[in-house]
C-alpha cells in the first residue's frame, strides 16, 4: 500500500511542477503559494480518512502563548483558530502532526531560512506532553537498552542527553523541508547542510558558546526532500541506526557512542515522507502495521552526520565525506537472527520470566548446556540485538514480541513479531506444496 501511495504521489508532485513552472509569473507570494497549495493537496492525498485530519496553514501555539512563525502545511488533528481575514489557522502544538516548509527552489539560504522557521517549531516541544512511547521505542533501536522511567535514572550521562534528544524529537510536530527545485544532485544537498551546520558551530564558539544552540539533533528537520533527493534524520521514527564504536573518522581516542544521525537517499522522497507521517499516525492512533505493507525490505542510507553526546558541552559532529560512487542507496531483505537450540531455550526462559539474573545460577546453566564460557554465551545472546543486559545486571528483551521458529531446513530463527514480520519471513522459506 505505502509504495503504492508513494509511486502516485512521487508522479503528481514531478508532473504539477513541472506544470507550475511553466507559468511566467513573477511575483514572489503567488509563486509560493502555488508550491504550498500543491503541497497541501499531496498531504491530504496521504492519510487516512475518519481521524478528523486537516491540512491547513497558519501557526503553531504554545502552553504559554508563544506562537512559531508562519507554516506553509501543517497536518493537524482536529479544530484550530481561525486567524481573521485570512484561511489560516492557529493550532496548538499538541495538535499539530507534521509541518512542512515548501520552497520551489531549494538552495543554501533557502535551507537556512526554512531551518529556522522550522526551528521556531520545535523551540515549542519543552511545553509539549505526551506519551514517549514512540521515543522509548527509538531509543531501543539506537541504544540498544530500554529507557523506562525506571530506567532513565540509572542511564549513562550520554545516555540521557541521547534519550531526552528523542523524547523532544516525538513529542515535536515532524519537521520536513520540501524543495520542488533547486539543489541538482544529492551531493550538492549534503554538502549544503553540512556547510551550514559547520559554520553555525563555528560562528557559536567564535563567541565563546559552549554549543551553537538551536542546532543540536533534536532541532534538525526530520527530513529535507530537493528534487529527488532526501536528507533523513535516524531517529529510528522510522528511519534509525545503531550507536556505533570504533568510528574509522573519529579522533583515535574517541572512536566510541557516536550516533549516525542524519544520512542521504535518492529518488524516494514520497516514500520518505509517508514513511515519517505515517509513523506520527501510527503511533498516535494505534493503527494497525499492517498499513505499512508487508515491511520486509530495510533501506540501507548513507550515513551523512555522526553525533555524540558530551555532558556539561552539548553534541559533537563528525560529517562522513563519501565518493560519488557510493552515494548509492540500496534495499536489502530483512532477515531474523540464527540461533542456537541452546540460545533458543535461552530466550523461551526469558520470555516466561521477564527478566533473568545474569549472574544467577539459572542463567550459568544454559551456558554450561552450549558448553562455553558464560562470558562467551551472553555475548553471543547480546549480538542477535533482540536482547539487553540493565544497569542491574539483568537480561531483558530489546523487542516488544519476540518469537522463534524452527525452519524446515534445520535452522532455528529468532526476531521481532509484535507486527508479524517474522511470520511473514518465515511463510516464505517454507518450501511450495506439491500440486
């Protein structure tokens, strides 16, 4: 259904630009209004009937009456303000889904002026509440470890800031920068983005600024689409990474915790953008995964920032330079992890108890059954990624429905199937039945 939805539209948008171009008009508010009329029609092209959505312009409020500048599209729930004498409204922030800035023509001072505007977007989240599930869930696909709010007190300082980062990430209206025009290729765009944000780093510490405020993960858009190319924050809301150690392009004496926080694709954008809105649905409406497809491919991106957490300084960058050559995104199969009967056994326990001990004698028992070192075992266990060990020493599942199946080729797999994914994996080994 998503690459369906994501074909259609992706043909709309290249068709009406390129209609919206070819009118010889001059004026700079019309011409904006016609790109942000046509962005507005794509949106509401793209979600889902019966859940009283708008899409709308005006905008956003705060708790205390602060009000972000003013927005080209805003997906909103429910009821805003009618601003007098004009058809925008004013929503307040809780309401708000997603919010796009809409340029024709992408270039450096574009991206700047959108990422402010965008900025006084997320300036309002500290008033914003809600649930952090959708963060919670990121920050087991980045961490690796659960962030409960028993959780939370026990984290690493790097940790915390990683994890208040996503909690101010979902509880912001997703931010996204649509250029119909502009930069050609997506190496233009990369090195556009990363210009900027060098250089406002450079101009805070110029001032003597521990951190150029305003430009930490949290405040970077979600996603900056140009022609047919898309910068995408790996937030894990959907698009994410794992902390990555021993970095190759980090100084030698701090190659570990750095987060691959932003990287580059070409030609999906619609794909990405119902990707990033669809989530923003899912997770607020409880819908069903199964809008998402079959959900068996993982796209593979190319990484573009890395950021790392420093308490008491704010965050780090390294930019990832890469030849054209490799910028080339690709689609692999997702597959679950192998396991032993051993490992197997191993997580049937923890399923039943919820938790294991491991240093208790239950959980030496299964390594004295693989016959290898405890040690060795829990590693082993650590790297399938569908488990964790808590600051207490407790082995606890990173997935929210871990199964296992035994194939009729002998092997025994392991994987996330809270959406059937695993399931879905697994019909598909199975070999057809004789007519």
């Amino acid at each position: 259904m998503i690459q369906s939805l994501a074909e259609l539209l992706d043909a709309i948008r290249t068709k009406e630009a390129a209609a919206l171009d070819r009118y010889n008009i001059q004026h700079p508010t019309i011409i904006g209004n016609m790109y942000e009329g046509l962005t507005r029609r794509l949106i509401r092209g793209s979600v889902f009937s019966g859940l009283e959505l708008r899409v709308v312009d005006g905008k956003i409020a705060g708790a205390d009456g602060t009000l972000s500048d003013q927005i080209d599209c805003m997906l909103v729930e429910g009821r805003g303000d009618p601003i007098p004498y004009t058809e925008s409204f004013v929503y307040s922030v809780e309401q708000v889904i997603a919010v796009i800035e809409v340029k024709k023509n992408l270039y450096s001072e574009g991206l700047k002026g959108a990422y402010f505007n965008l900025r006084t977007v997320s300036d309002l989240t500290g008033q914003a509440t809600g649930s952090l599930g959708l963060a919670r869930s990121a920050f087991r696909a980045i961490a690796g470890q659960d962030a409960s709010a028993t959780d939370i007190p026990s984290l690493s300082k790097p940790l915390q800031m990683l994890f208040g980062c996503l909690a101010k990430d979902s509880l912001a209206p997703a931010r996204i920068v649509m250029g119909y025009f502009g930069f050609a290729t997506e190496r233009s765009l990369r090195d556009a983005f990363v210009k900027y944000l060098q250089n406002e780093i450079a101009k805070a510490a110029e001032e003597g600024k521990p951190g150029a405020k305003g430009f930490g993960p949290a405040s970077c858009p979600n996603l900056i689409l140009c022609r047919d190319s898309a910068l995408v924050k790996l937030n894990a809301m959907p698009y994410g990474s794992p902390l990555v150690d021993q970095l190759a392009i980090a100084p030698s004496a701090d190659r570990d915790g750095w987060w691959p926080f932003y990287a580059s694709m070409p030609g999906r954008n619609s794909l990405a953008l119902l990707e990033i809105i669809w989530t923003r649905l899912r997770n607020r409406y409880a819908l069903p995964s199964s809008i998402f497809g079959e959900d068996m491919e993982v796209e593979v991106l190319t990484p573009l920032l890395f950021a790392k957490p420093v308490p008491g300084r704010g965050w780090d960058f390294l930019s990832h330079e890469v030849d054209d050559s490799r910028l080339i995104s690709r689609i692999v199969d997702w597959e679950p992890a192998v396991i032993t009967e051993i490992q197997s056994a191993a997580l049937s326990y923890l399923g039943a108890e919820g938790e294991v001990d491991i240093d208790s004698e239950e959980f030496a028992k299964f390594a004295g059954l693989a016959q290898v070192a405890k040690e060795q075992f829990l590693q082993d266990l650590l790297s399938t990624n569908l488990v964790f060990i808590d600051a207490q020493r407790r082995l606890r599942f990173l997935t929210y429905g871990c199964d296992t199946v035994f194939l009729p080729d002998g092997r025994i797999v392991a994987g996330e199937n809270s959406t059937g994914r695993l399931t879905r994996w697994a019909l598909k080994q199975s070999p057809p039945k004789q007519q």
